[in-house]
C-alpha cells in the first residue's frame, strides 16, 4: 500500500528507545494486509511481533486487555490519531497519513459545489496535511473557506466517526461542506452532524459525489426506529467493554430516565455489539448503544429490534425533541 506512510524507520526507533521485547501490531480493516509485511519490520528490531487479528475501529479501540494476557509491553497503533488520554500499555501511534494527490477529485467536486459560496472542510487524519492546498484549490474557484478547530480532535478539520465538533463549530458560518478521503461513513457524520449538504472528493476513486440523499434515508430510518422503541417495555442499555467506549456512568443515567418512564431497563456488558449477540435475549424490545455511536446508524438494518443512540434515546423519554435532536447530532454524545 504505498498510499500511505507507515513510518517504518521511526517505529523500529522507537521499539529500539523503549527497549520492547513483544509488540502487538494493531491496524484498521483496510490497513490489515500490511500486518506481515510491518511484522517483518518489528522483527529486524530484534522484538517479537503479535499481530492483532481482530477488527479495529478507532483509537478508541485498542487491544489493552489482549495486550496485557500477551505479555506484550508495547503497541502499535496504525491509522488513527491518538484519543484516550492514558494507556495502561504503552502505545505509539501510527497516523498512516495518505501519500495520494487529491487536487484532481477536489476540482471534480467544484461543479457539484456551484451554488454554495462558503464551504467547509472536513477530513480524516490521512488527509489534514492536504487541508491547505485544498482551501487554496476554492479559493482559486471564488469560494470562502472555513477549517473547524472546536479544540476536541488532534487538527483542525478533523474528523472522527463519533465527533464531528470540528465541523459543527463553522456549521452555521458556511453553506455546504466538502470531505476530503474515500468512502461515504464519515461524509455521512457531517451530513448528519451539521444537517448540511455535504460533497465527498474522494482521492481513492477519483471522483466526487454527494451524500445528501443517503443522509435523508438514515434520518427517516432513525426517525422509524424512535418511533419503534416508543412502543418498548423492556431495554437493555448496552455499556461497552473497550477502553475508549465505556460509558457506565451515562448508561446508569438512562437506565434512570428509562425507568422513570415507566420501562424495565437492564444493563449489559458488551464488548462487540452485534446482531448475534443481541439476538440471546428475546425478552428486551428495544436497546440503548452507549458505546460506539456510529453502530446504531451504520448497521441498523442488521439489527431486528431498535439499537438507539443516547440521544434518541432522550426523544423516547421526552427529554429531547425530533428536531433539537436532529441540530444537536443523531449520534454525538
């Protein structure tokens, strides 16, 4: 994947500085078929190399318990800037930065941009270092460009899948928001977040699209799925098990609200929230997602029975409404 920066020469510094005997190799789905070849890397330190094998889905997401039973003093964290203020396992983190041009997908976001003069930017930690050129890139077009720094993420125009503070702090100060990177999931969240068209320059694909009407889709579909848990008698707040998502003080408040309304509530530990692990308990009508946010929204057709946010769960005790909700963010806490 020469797409992206690996930073090779500084990990083996590193596991040499820190004098690391076991190291646990920890990358995203995308980045994984880089695991043997970053082994091999490790391996010329000297250390032994783990890789995990397990799915990743942020920083939020490190493999510590695993760590820990392994005996491993030392992880590597690839593809993703560092979010959790402490580590009970030393960790060094790996951005993964993109080496990829995206001038070329941004001018093929222009004509989809043409009726908006103020825009937003919004990346992905691969993509911050392109955040300049690209504001150049409109400016160049005639547009006025703003950069959201809400003092939350680790750069200005970042993104991640469960705050989007960034782009929600110029939200009102611009007219449309382009993302810079591939895919549709974090596009979405800005959508989602600003309640903003939102055009996508996708350096990967060479192209540009819009997410609006997916978007519009996941709103009816949130909306269909509070309307769902109105009708539930029994929940199960669900507190996440992994370091950056654990959340049982929040989740001790709406099993409160919850009850006060009426519902019986239960909490459930959990540390991967799926459809066949929510399927063991056909007694619970409805459940509360307290840890990764973004499961509620992106797999929600997977799901048999409702899987809300915190914040929906709040219209459902009539703590929030539908549209105070929807200006707030459907999944930020």
């Amino acid at each position: 994947m020469k797409q992206f920066d690996f930073e090779e020469e500084r990990i083996k510094q590193e596991i040499t500085k820190l004098e690391a005997k076991r190291v646990l190799i920890q990358l995203p789905e995308g980045l994984k078929p880089e695991g043997p070849r970053l082994a091999r890397v490790v391996e010329k330190t000297g250390a032994l190399p783990i890789i995990s094998a397990d799915p990743c889905y942020g920083a939020c997401d490190l493999p510590t318990a695993e760590a820990e039973s392994l005996g491993v003093d030392l992880i590597i964290h690839y593809g993703h800037a560092k979010l959790l203020k402490y580590e009970r396992v030393p960790t060094i983190y790996v951005e993964a930065r993109a080496t990829i041009n995206v001038d070329d997908a941004v001018e093929k976001a222009l004509p989809l941009l043409e009726k908006w003069r103020k825009i937003g930017l919004a990346t992905t930690v691969q993509h911050v270092q392109t955040l300049d050129n690209v504001k150049e890139i409109l400016l160049h077009a005639g547009k006025t460009v703003a950069i959201g720094d809400a003092g939350h993420m680790n750069y200005p125009g970042q993104v991640i899948g469960c705050d989007y503070s960034n782009t929600k702090s110029i939200a009102s100060d611009v007219e449309a928001f382009l993302f810079v990177g591939g895919g549709r999931f974090h596009a979405l969240g800005v959508a989602l977040s600003t309640s903003k068209p939102t055009i996508v320059a996708d350096p990967y694909e060479k192209r540009a699209f819009s997410v609006d009407e997916e978007a519009r889709k996941i709103l009816k579909q949130r909306w269909a799925s509070i309307e769902e848990a109105k009708k539930a008698k029994t929940f199960a707040v669900l507190v996440g098990l992994k370091p950056g998502q654990k959340r049982l003080e929040e989740a001790l408040s709406i099993k409160e609200k919850l009850e006060k309304k009426g519902k019986r509530a239960h909490l459930f530990a959990i540390k991967g929230i799926t459809p066949e692990a929510l399927m063991n308990f056909p007694t619970v009508d409805a459940y509360v997602n307290t840890a990764c946010p973004r499961l509620s929204l992106d797999d929600a057709s997977k799901f048999r029975k409702p899987v809300l946010t915190m914040n929906e769960t709040f219209v459902v005790v009539g703590k929030l409404s539908w549209e105070k909700l929807c200006g707030k963010g459907l999944f930020e806490s």
